[in-house]
C-alpha cells in the first residue's frame, strides 16, 4: 500500500515537475520569438524609410527633368512663333509692295484705255470719211461706165457663176475618176479575192423529177385498177404524176421540191417492194415522211457544221434544212444562203469585221423562204420574225430586213449580206429567168435614160449589164456628159432593183457635114 501511494505521489510531482518544465520552455520560446519579431519590424521600418527616401530623390530628379524638358520645348515653340512672325511681317511687306505696283498699273492701263477710246474715235471719224469719198468715187465711176452698182454686181456674179459651174463641173469629173480608180480597184480586188476563195458548183433545181422503172410492166401496176394506185400517189403527196409514151420512166411534176422528194422516195421503195396498194402507199408515205423530216436536221447540221458555227436551237436547226427543198428561179436555198455566209464571211474578214456574225447574217438572211408558203407574208418579214423568235442579234435582224433594200441597213455586216447575196444570186447561170421579165427590165432601163433631158436616144446591152446613153452635143456639153451619167445612175438606183451591176456610158458625137456639088 504505501508503495503504491508513493509511486502515485511521485507520478503526480512527476506530472507537475514535467508542466512546469514545459511552460517554463515555452515562455522563453514566445519571448525570444517576440524578440524577433520586433527586431524585423524595426528592420522593416527602416528598409521603408530608405526606400522611402529613395523614391522621394527619384522623383525630385524626374520633375527637374521634366522641368528642364518643357522649359527647352516652351523655348523652341517660342522661336518659332518668332519666326513665323517674322515670316508674316515679310509676306505683309510683299503684299504692300503688289498692291503699290497693282494701283501704278491700273493706272497705266486707264491711260491707256483714254487714248485707246480716243484713238477709236479718230478711226471712226476716218472711216466715215473713207466711206463718203468711196460713194462718191462709186456714184463717178457708175456716171463713167453707165452701169449701175446692181447691175454691174449682177453681171460680175453670172460670169462668176459660170466661170464656177465648169470648174466645180471639172473638179466633180477629176474627184471621180480618182475615187473610181482607187474605190473600184480595192472593190474588186475584194470581191474577186472573196469569190476566188469560195467557188461552188452551179447547180439549178427542176420541177421536175424523173423516176426510172425496171420495165413497162410497172407503168399499168402504178397506175392501178380504174386509176386507184395513181390517184392515191397523187392525193397523199400533192405531186402530179405524168406517165406518157417515154419507156421505162415515170415524171413527178411539183413547184414544191420537199413534196417531189418525198413523193420520189415513196415511188421507188413501192417500185423495189413490189407490193403497190393503197394501203401499202399510205404505209410508205407515213415512213418516207418521218425519214425526210430526220433528213431535214441532218441537213441543217450540216450547214451549220461547214460553215463553222454553233449554238442554234433546234428548231431553228429544221428551219434551216427545210431551205434544202426550196427554190428561187431554180436556184437551190440552202445552197445559196450558204453561199452568201462562205462569202459575208470572206468579205467581213477582208474589211476587219466579226465573220462568225457575217456568216450567221448570211446564213439566215433567206430564212423566211423555209415557211413562206406556211404563213403569210413576205419571205424578208417572216425572217425577221424567225430571228427576234430565237433570239438572234440586232446585226443579224437587221441583215434579213434590209438584204432586199426593204429597210435600211444599220450595219457594215447588213451592207455585206446584201452584197453576197447579190453575187451569189447574179453569177451566169445561178438563176433561171423568165425571157418576158428579162425584156421588162431592158426596156424599163432605156426608158429611165430616154427621160433624162437633153438625151436623143439610149440602148440597153449586156444583157442589161450596161446602159449607152447618146446625147444631143447641142445642149449637152462635155462636162455636162458627166451630170448626165450621175443622174441617170441615181435614178436606176432609186427605181429599179436588180442584180449585180450597171454600167452607164454617155456618149457625145459632133457631126460636120458639108455636101461639094
């Protein structure tokens, strides 16, 4: 027992000697750490104080540099309004200076503006008696000579006239065959480089078409029982057939070359078939007309493909190969506009203008021809209503209006269709025309020289190529010969249409006859 109470006692005075041991430590631990602490705070007292007044020395500096900089600048900005004044008061000095010379010649130019006014004066008064002692001198010289100042001014204008009238007369004749010389050279060295260079065959389409048989035989199995067989062909396909004493050979007969092909083609495959019926006819001409109508684009394809050009509708396409079937004086359409696009072409190309145009101007010039016995109206106006249809430009619109002369041409490219087309038109044997149209025109051009005054008698050969004029030498001068020649050339023009050319020569003959007896 007592054992334990001392190990208690001595774990209890253990307990206390160990607390007051530890509190005794920690106490000197707070107050060396309070130590410390003061000591840095004084040390950062100090630091602040030195930087402090390091901060206070740097910016002293900075304000007396700043001090220092804006005193240079306020220097500098004062000498140099010093010397701008002093650049003012100089130009104010010049300006005094001009405005003292302005005042001195202002003066100057009033005096001499008064001697000027002066002078003026004493002029008029000189010109006054200048025109006195020049009425006077007129009025004596009128009393010398007994002509009046009307009639001599009269007289001195009819010779003046006169004298004009041969000269302006002579210069007219000189200027022309100048112009003709270098004009008609540079024309045909054009035309003939142009036709040269395109040289088609002339072909001349028939009404007729002729369709050859293996054997007479067939003759009476086309014509068929009473008639029927013929009469079928001719009904469905609106083409006369003529079968006579000619052996071995059927004639289809049409003013329509679309309709004597298509009836041609029918014939012949009833021909090679055997079996010719009515019914059998109507089959064949059903085929036959489908087939034509392909042949009609691959025709327009054509066209477009040899001469080069591109982006045409379809249907215009077909418009196009239907002038394969269509004729003028027997010359073949599609032909022919593709004769006046090869040359529109070469022509355009000559003078610098846009061929690919020239050619579709021309191309399309007849287009009209295609459908003219579809609609009414002139073939020139149907064209005109194909183009503005499909879009076509203004120059080819204009090129199919005035390729006739019915509208005028706004364009060198309307000008060279027209041109082209009367080439291809006026070639020897490029049209069939009739012999009573061929002696109207001859004896219209003899009646437009016979109405010229002063003209005794006029004669139209070459085949209509070229008109002799004979004038009376009485009245007709030689010089006058030349008027003569240009009016009548502009009466041609304005009242006649034809092809090609006309060649208009005066003739004037002085006869001296004297009879020995």
């Amino acid at each position: 027992m007592d054992n334990g109470l001392f190990s208690i006692l001595l774990l209890v005075v253990g307990l206390f000697v160990g607390f007051g041991v530890s509190f005794l430590l920690s106490y000197f631990r707070i107050n060396n750490a309070s130590k410390k602490v003061e000591a840095m705070i004084n040390q950062a007292r100090k630091d602040a104080e030195k930087v402090k007044r390091e901060t206070i020395l740097e910016q002293k500096e900075e304000a007396h540099k700043l001090k220092l900089e804006t005193d240079r600048e306020i220097k500098e900005k004062k000498e140099e309004l010093k010397e701008s004044e002093n650049r003012l008061l100089q130009r104010e000095a010049s300006i005094d200076k001009r405005d003292e010379l302005y005042q001195k010649r202002e003066a100057t130019l009033d005096e001499r503006e008064a001697k000027l006014v002066m002078r003026q004066n004493e002029i008029q008064d000189e010109k006054s008696k200048v025109e006195e002692i020049k009425k006077e001198q007129l009025e004596l010289l009128e009393k010398i000579s007994g002509f009046s100042k009307e009639k001599a001014r009269e007289l001195v204008m009819s010779q003046v006239k006169e004298s004009m009238t041969k000269e302006i007369s002579q210069y007219i004749r000189d200027v022309e065959n100048e112009a003709k010389l270098t004009a008609d050279r540079t024309a045909k060295e054009m035309v003939v480089s142009s036709m040269q260079r395109y040289a088609a065959d002339i072909a001349s389409d028939q009404t007729v078409t002729v369709v050859d048989l293996p054997n007479d035989e067939m003759k009476g199995r086309i014509i068929g029982r009473e008639g029927r067989n013929i009469r079928t062909i001719e009904a469905i396909t609106g083409v006369d057939l003529i079968i006579d004493d000619t052996p071995e050979a059927v004639v289809l007969s049409s003013f329509d070359p679309l309709r004597r092909e298509i009836a041609r083609v029918t014939l012949e495959t009833l021909i090679k078939d055997g079996r010719i019926h009515p019914t059998r006819i109507e089959e064949l001409y059903d085929k036959v007309s489908k087939e034509m109508k392909e042949k009609i684009i691959e025709y327009g394809q054509d066209a477009t493909f040899e001469l080069g050009l591109t982006k045409f509708e379809p249907e215009l396409i077909e418009t196009i190969g239907k002038l394969h079937f269509r004729t003028s004086y027997g010359q073949n359409a599609l032909q022919h506009s593709i004769e006046v696009a090869e040359l529109s072409g070469l022509l355009a190309g000559e003078m610098g203008e846009n061929v690919p145009l020239a050619k579709r101007a021309g191309l399309l010039h007849d287009i009209g021809k295609a459908i003219d016995h579809e609609i009414e109206g002139s073939h020139v106006e149907i064209g005109i209503d194909i183009a503005k249809k499909f879009h076509e430009e203004d120059v080819v619109i204009n090129s199919i209006a005035s390729h006739h002369g019915d509208h005028e041409a706004k364009s060198v490219i309307a000008t060279i269709v027209a041109i082209a087309d009367a080439l291809s038109a006026s070639r020897p044997g490029a049209r069939n025309d009739s012999l009573e149209n061929y002696i109207k025109r001859l004896s219209q051009l003899e009646e437009v020289g016979n109405d010229i005054p002063g003209v005794e008698k006029t004669f139209a050969v070459q085949a209509g190529r070229e008109l002799r004029v004979i004038v009376k030498p009485e009245e007709i001068d030689d010089l006058g010969a030349h008027k003569v020649a240009r009016d009548v050339k502009e009466k041609i023009e304005e009242t006649m249409k034809y092809p090609g050319t006309i060649k208009i020569t005066v003739v004037r003959e002085t006869r001296a006859q004297e009879e020995a007896r």
